[in-house]
C-alpha cells in the first residue's frame, strides 16, 4: 500500500467520523451527506487499490513481442 492510497483511507475514516459525529451533535441530516462521500471516497481507494498492479505497469522483458 502506497503514501496516496494510505492517505485515501485516512481520508475516508475522517470523513465517515465527521459526518457521525456532527450528525449526532447537531441532530441534523444534512451531515448524512459526509457520510455518502465517506462512501464514495472508500470505493474509491478499494478500486485504486485493486488496480493499482495492473495499470501502466512496465512490460519486462518476456512480454515484448
């Protein structure tokens, strides 16, 4: 796991605790909306994640035609 995918996690726990925490706090939905982009942003870096080995990687030498 990377630097940018590590911080995409963190990002994401963030995010998803903020909108709990202020939702709870402040009894109003609108922070339900932090918890979609939680969402999103956790998509997000399982893809990255997922494909981060097989996107733009280098050709060695056996897989030359």
């Amino acid at each position: 796991m990377n630097g940018a995918l590590k911080a995409a996690w963190g990002l994401t726990v963030f995010v998803v605790l903020a909108g709990v925490v202020l939702w709870a706090v402040t009894g109003r939905a609108v922070f339900a909306v932090f918890l979609v982009l939680g969402l999103l942003t956790a998509a997000g870096a399982w893809w990255t994640g997922r494909t981060a080995g097989t996107a733009g990687g280098s050709r060695s030498k056996e897989d030359t035609p």
